[in-house]
C-alpha cells in the first residue's frame, strides 16, 4: 500500500499549507488579501510534493490533477453564472420576513451553492433592515444557514459534497440526509425568529418613533438575470446525467462534462448582463482565491490521504462508529476549510473498509450500508460545523466583509465563536445523538 511506505514527512506541507490558510486572514490580513501573495505561498509549499510525487507516484499526481480540473471548473462555473442574478429592490425587515429569506437561502444553497446564495441573498436582507440598530444577529444567523447548514442536501450545495460526487458519490445520495438538515436549520429559524423578535422590541423602546412603520418600508423586488438562469439549469442538468451515465457503467468521454460545463459558463458570461454583475459588485478575485488555494491542497493532500487510508486499516485506530467521524470531520472544519477535511475522513472511512483512496472510493462508501452511515456523518460534520468559525467555510468571511461594508459593527473571530458555541453546540449535540449513536 502506497500509504503505509509514505514517510511522514510528506504530510508537513499539507499540514503548513492549513495553518497559513487558518491564520495569515488573523495574522497579516492586508498581505494575505492579495493572491498573488497565496499563489507564492501554494508554490512554496507544494513544490516538494510535486516534486516527490513526479518521482515516485506520478499516477497519483496525474489523478490528482485531474480531479482538481473537474472540481475547479464546476465551482467556477456557478460562480461565475450566479453572479449575474441579482434581486432588486428590498423586503420589510421584519422578524417574519427575515426568517423567510433565511428559510429561502437554506433551499437556495443546495441550488447555487452556500457562496452563490450568500452572494444573491445578504445584500437583499441587509438593505431589507438598513433602518434597524441591532443587526449583527441576522448576519451570524445567516451564516450558520445560508453560509452552511443549508448546502447538504446537493453536491453543488458545499465543495466538499462536490467533491464526493466527482468521486462516485450517486447525485441524489445526499438527499438521504434531509431529517439532519430539517432538525438543525429549523431549529435555527426557529431561533432566530424569537431571537429577532427581541430584538426588534428592544430597537423600538431604544428609537423614537415607531420603528415598526418604518421596517415595513420596502420597495417593490424583482429578481433578474433570466439568461444565467437559464444556463444554471444547464450546467446543472450536465453534472446530473454525467453522473448517471457514470452510475449506470456508460461514462461520458473524459473531459466531455468539463468542456460542457465550461461552454455553458462562457455562454453565461458573455450572453447575460454586466450590468447586474457591476449591481452584485462582481470580481473574479474570490474564484481566483479558490483555484489557487486548492490546487495546494489537491496537491499537498496526496499523501496524507494515502498516510490515513493505511492507517484506518491498523486494529489500533480509534475511529469506528459515526458519531466520531461527524465529530471529529466537525471539529476539523471549524478551523480548516471543511473540503480537504472531509477528503481526509472520506480516506479514513474507506480504510475501515479496506478500500484504496482512487477513482470512485467514496462513491463505494455510498453504497455500502454501513459505510454509509460513516460517510454521512463525515459529509453532515464538515458542512455544519463550518459554521463554527469565521474560516470554517469560504462564504462565512465574504458574508461578514459585505456586512460590515454596509456599516454592520460585527463580532470579532472570538466574538463569532461565542454565539457559534452557544448556540450551534448544544445542537450539533442533539443531532449526533439523534442520528449517529
């Protein structure tokens, strides 16, 4: 086995390359925003790698690489078609309201993805309570729902879902999970309505006037961008029957979905309005960031993924059951993006199983029924417990920047941390106990 002649070593710039990602944004935010300065660091880092991988395993790199090809250009993709959908106008910023737009961005995620959701929906709610004092709640709220519980239930819902399908993971697999995302994201709207409806009360005894006259102010919303519609249906109509072509033994030509994919992202693009995106305040920045910062994971993650594949075959390895994949998958996400972390508990399931980290591995998890159990933990652990910090998942910092540069004072990283504990701990508690004992 490749894992277990692999010298520790090679793990280290895996393990270097999270700890830049986890602490640069703290440390030296200002170098960090730039990413040419991320490329320089995923260069550093992953040239040893590269380099013995070339070597030594030059069908590991190869596959690698292509894997990294078939996710990147599907993450681009949404990316960059969603961001020519905008809403105009604004809703009332009531508890009511605000708990329906949070509901809606739970659907949305599983449609356009947590980033693409985020990005359509928190200028809308923010506008919607623009004549509000206390709104950093509806921020945090957000990001625990559309930022993150809300994409389990599709593999373009959250990367690390995408991630399993495009290594054999049945499309519709993850709809299975659909009493984990009822319990939590309505046990958060649930919440987050008492919680706004306090608030609100509270805005109104501190503000003269009737506060709730003037929340009730809204102008009348529209949403826009039928073409990229249109062409989101497309692509995700492509990733679908790829899919099942790949299930049913008939897989497409290799690239075939990519060059696909891509087409219909150009078509998007071009074919729809600048002038919205210009609205959405659109860059590629946030697209490059992902594609540079992944190519060091994919790259970095090679052998680690080997290193705990074997390990997971030792009789001396301590997690068995999925109540400690869905925490110790959660706990990693907190801190780590939550992509490579479900990648590394992924391996680990399939070791117990005593099947190798290549092509469709997790895919076979899927339809084993006990290792089935083990991935759903994993699959439900890493996109929940993003929501745990600030750097938990991609959209949770991009959410937090928009708001505060709409004058939204925000909690500091501790601060987060602190209704993240109280409030989603005490629920990931249930959820465990519910459906991973």
């Amino acid at each position: 086995m490749l894992g277990a002649e692999l010298p520790l070593v090679t793990a280290l710039p895996f393990v270097a390359l999270l700890l830049v990602i986890a602490l640069a944004p703290l440390a030296a935010p200002g170098w960090w925003h730039q990413n040419r300065n991320k490329a320089l660091v995923v260069v550093l880092v992953s040239a040893p790698i590269l380099v013995y991988l070339g070597i030594h395993a030059p069908e590991l790199l190869h596959e690698k690489f292509r894997e990294y090809i078939g996710f990147i250009v599907v993450i681009s993709a949404l990316f960059v078609v969603t961001g020519g959908i905008h809403i105009q106008g604004s809703l009332a910023g009531t508890p009511l309201v605000n708990t329906g737009i949070l509901g809606l961005g739970a659907v949305l995620a599983n449609l356009l993805g947590t980033t693409g959701a985020s990005v359509l929906l928190i200028r809308p709610l923010l506008r919607a309570n623009k004549r509000r004092k206390r709104v950093a709640h509806i921020v945090i709220f957000f990001i625990f729902v559309v930022a993150n519980c809300g994409g389990l239930l599709t593999p373009i819902g959250d990367p690390p879902l995408l991630l399993g399908f495009l290594k054999g993971v049945p499309f519709d697999w993850t709809l299975r999970l659909w009493p984990q995302w009822l319990l939590i994201n309505g046990s958060l709207l649930v919440i987050f309505n008492l919680w706004d409806q306090w608030a609100l009360h509270r805005d109104e005894q501190a503000l003269p006037g009737s506060l709730h006259d003037e929340v009730l102010i809204h102008e009348p919303l529209r949403i826009t961008g039928g073409v990229e519609i249109l062409v989101l249906l497309g692509i995700i109509i492509t990733i679908v029957a790829a899919g099942r072509a790949a299930a049913a033994g008939q897989p497409w030509p290799q690239n075939v979905r990519e060059l696909l994919i891509v087409l219909l992202a150009l078509f998007g693009y071009f074919a729809g309005s600048q002038d919205r995106r210009t609205q959405n305040v659109f860059t590629f920045g946030p697209i490059v960031e992902v594609a540079v910062l992944f190519a060091g994971i994919f790259a970095t993650m090679a052998p680690v993924l080997e290193m705990l594949n074997a390990w997971a075959q030792r009789p001396d390895f301590e997690l068995t059951k999925p109540i400690h994949f869905f925490w110790a998958s959660g706990a990693l996400s907190s801190v780590l993006d939550n992509a490579p972390t479900y990648l590394a508990f992924a391996a680990s399931a399939a070791g117990l199983q005593g099947v190798a980290p290549h092509g469709a591995y997790i895919g076979s998890l899927a339809l084993n029924p006990e290792a089935a159990k083990l991935l759903a933990a994993i699959a439900t652990g890493s996109v929940f417990m993003g929501a745990n910090t600030y750097i938990g998942n991609a959209p949770n910092f991009m959410v937090k920047a928009i708001a505060e540069e709409s004058g939204v004072k925000m909690p500091s990283f501790f601060g987060y941390m602190a209704y993240s504990i109280g409030i989603l701990l005490p629920i990931f508690v249930v959820v465990s106990l519910v459906f991973f004992r």
